[in-house]
C-alpha cells in the first residue's frame, strides 16, 4: 500500500489530484474485496479516529466507526453538545487537546472554515465529514460507485448531477473534473454551485479531459448520460428554505418520465438521506436502476482506504 499521503489531511478535494483520488479508489476496491473474502487488513491496529458531529448524520457516522474497527482500530463518536467545544472551548484548543491522544480527527460540521482552523492546529490529519460547501468523503464513494458500475472512470462516462449547487454537488464537481468525466450540473436559476469552485472544477477538467457543463433544463442535462444523480434540496441547516425551495426545485425531481430521457439502464444515484417525492420519487428510488445501497455501503471501502493511507 503507497503511504504517500501518510499525515495529509482531507478538507476537500481541491488539494488533492486525479492521481491521488485514483489511488484511494483502487485501496478502496482491495479493502473490498479483502473483507468480503474475511481477508485480514488490520492496517490501524491500535489506532484511535475521533469523530465529531454537529450535525446528524447515520452513513458518515457508521461506516467510520465501522470501518475503523475493521481496520483493527476504534472511532470515538464525539457529539459537539456533549464536548466543551459546545460551550465555548476554541477550536484550535480543541484541535491540539485530541492530537494528545487520538491518531485521527473526523468532523461533520456547518463551516468549512471551522474544519481548516481545527486541521491548522490539529497535529493529526483531519478529515472533513460534511461541511456546508464540501464533502469529499461522499465524492470518493460515488466516484467508486462509477466505476463499480459503469466501467473506468475515462471523458466516456457520462454524470448529470440534479438539484441544488450544494456541498454534494462542489465534491462531484471537483472529483469528477479532477478523473476527467463530463458531468452535467443541472440547477434551478439562483441555486448554481459556487462560482469558484465551478471555475476550479473547468480548469480541472481541461486538463484531464474531462468536461463540466451548467445546465437549467433538466431534461436536456440528462440525455446521454448513463448516471442521474440526485441529492436533497434543503440541505441541514437550510431548513427554513424548504417551502421556498420546493418551489423551484420541482421541475428538477428525479421521477419516472426525467429518468426514461437518460441512457437506457441509467444508474440512479444519491447520497442519502432521501426525500421521496421531493428530489425523488419512491419508484425510482426503489427501482432496478438505483444503487444508492451499493453507494452507501462505498462510502465504507473509500473511507477505510482513506484512512489506511492519512494515517501514520
Ligand atoms: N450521505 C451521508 O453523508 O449520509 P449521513 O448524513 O447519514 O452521514
Ligand atoms: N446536502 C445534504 C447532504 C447530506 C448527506 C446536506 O448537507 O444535508
């Protein structure tokens, strides 16, 4: 296993490149296939990951308690009310106190700012669980699940990502920019991604052969391509949006008859949690073209070959 990212954190994956992402897929794929065969891969014997949550959260939370067990280590579920960050206690105190004890930190906040001033100070790597702008951990598992699914990640493969410009849809953007596919962002008018991260991702893709494309017209977005990928529309935290959104979100539903314009046999993807009848609809969820499981369960193989490799 290369350690060449040994010691590096993970705050987004604007740091990290093509090569690099690559890289922690195909760990990802032999950590699979190793545990599916009862294979040993001990890798964090001994090792302590610390896990703080601000926000809720069940795929991030189990699969990297889960996957640290695995890996023969322990994850500490930290929940920020019950920490003294919670009542007060700077962030880079915070940072340097769980340095003194444990071999990685994992935090699901608001502020992505916050997650860089606790990995300024952190001296173990720091792995960004969610922010309001990123989250990258979810990018490495749908990256992995194109692969699984679709065949190399090459310009080929065709993604459209439907909804809101959120943290889901900036991780996609930047991973699949920096593998060169071409994606499509297809967003409601006021609700497009970031613009610097739109510009970063193009410049990513140019040189990867990939493409990025911003698109208003959902039915047009997802001619052609063989993933149609979705995500919530109120994003935690943005829940007094959610009637306003509603409104301009609905044309962007992923249902039945926006599904049937995509390559025939499309694979469904979404990050999850779900809102049936909102972004999707219960029969696509639960159709024979959703693998949103199989991208639930990545989230475990990616992240423990994350681990594997950030940790000393
Ligand atoms: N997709 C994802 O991050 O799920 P959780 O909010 O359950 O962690
Ligand atoms: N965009 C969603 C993702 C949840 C995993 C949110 O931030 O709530």
């Amino acid at each position: 296993m290369t350690r060449e990212l040994v010691g590096r954190n993970l705050l987004s994956l604007v740091d990290y490149s093509g090569e690099e992402i690559r890289s922690i897929l195909e760990l990802g794929f032999k950590l699979k296939h190793k545990q599916k065969e009862g294979q040993p891969h001990n890798f964090l014997e001994g090792r302590t990951l610390a896990m703080i949550f601000q926000k809720s959260s069940t795929r991030t939370r189990l699969s990297f308690e889960v996957g640290m067990e695995q890996l023969g280590g322990r994850g500490l579920f930290l929940s920020v009310g019950d920490l003294q960050m919670g009542r007060g206690e700077p962030v880079k105190d915070t940072a340097r106190t769980l340095s003194r004890y444990v071999d990685g930190i994992m935090i699901r906040t608001f502020d992505q700012e916050e997650v860089e001033e606790l990995a300024r100070y952190a001296s173990v790597p720091v792995i960004n669980g969610l922010t309001d702008r990123f989250h990258p951990c979810q990018a490495l598992a749908d990256l992995m699940s194109v692969w699984e699914k679709c065949g190399e990640l090459a310009p080929e493969r065709k993604v459209v990502y439907l909804g809101d410009g959120n943290n889901v849809a900036h991780s996609l953007m930047l991973g699949c920019s920096k593998l060169g596919l071409q994606l499509r962002v297809a967003h409601p008018p006021g609700y497009a991604p970031d613009g610097d991260i739109v510009e970063l991702a193009r410049r990513e893709a140019r040189s990867s052969g990939g493409e990025l494309v911003l698109m208003e017209d959902p039915e047009q977005a997802v001619k052609g391509c063989e993933v149609v990928y979705t995500d919530v529309w109120t994003s935690m935290g943005q829940e007094s949006e959610k009637e306003e959104k509603r409104k301009h979100f609905a044309p962007y539903q992923l249902n039945r008859a926006l599904l049937d314009k995509a390559e025939p046999g499309a694979v469904v993807m979404h990050c999850l949690p779900a809102h049936r009848g909102e972004e999707i609809t219960d029969q696509v969820i639960e159709s024979e073209q959703s693998v949103v499981f199989d991208q639930a369960e990545n989230r475990l193989h990616a992240q423990k070959a994350l681990l594997s490799m950030l940790i000393k």
